[in-house]
C-alpha cells in the first residue's frame, strides 16, 4: 500500500489538469470451491486492490476503474480518464 500512495503522490505532483482524484479501495476476497455437494478447496484468499481515477477537463469528466495500481498503471488510468473526459459532452452541471 504504501507504494501505491507514493505513486499517487508523485503522479498528483504534476497532474495532467486541475480535477484529478484518485481514490484506491482495498481488501481481501476468500472462495470456497464445492464439487460433489462437498467443499473441495477451503480459503482460498485474493487480495483485492482498485483504485479509481477521475478527470476533469474543460466541463467534463471521465472516470476510469483499474485493479493495476502501480506507478505505470496509474498514469494509463489517468491518460484514459483524460481521453474520456474530451470525448463527453459538457456538463453544465460541473463546478
């Protein structure tokens, strides 16, 4: 976690514009496999990690989800989240 946060940190020390969030949300995922009416495997455990950027730009904004919170992972969630932004159409709405 704590290399996710220094990515953040440097990805918003020169941000692409003036409405970048990133937000990551975490926790752990445990399965239990059955087969034969009977538990097969137990705890089966995954950590689970996404991070949500989202970006202003000229009136609109764009949003994009990723589970890849890397330092490079991060940046291509922002670049989409840019990209998507240009494509929406104004808000009138946004402040």
């Amino acid at each position: 976690m704590e290399a996710t946060r220094a990515a953040i940190e440097k990805i918003l020390a020169k941000p692409a514009t003036d409405h970048v969030v990133i937000s990551v949300a975490g926790g752990d995922t445990h399965f239990i496999r059955f087969s034969d009416s009977s538990v097969n495997r137990e705890n089966l455990q995954a950590p689970l990690r996404e991070a949500r950027v989202e970006v202003g730009h000229d009136g609109r904004t764009g949003v994009v989800k990723t589970n890849d919170t890397s330092e490079e992972g991060l940046r291509r969630a922002m670049t989409r989240a840019h990209e998507a932004a240009r494509l929406l159409p104004r808000d009138p709405e946004y402040m």
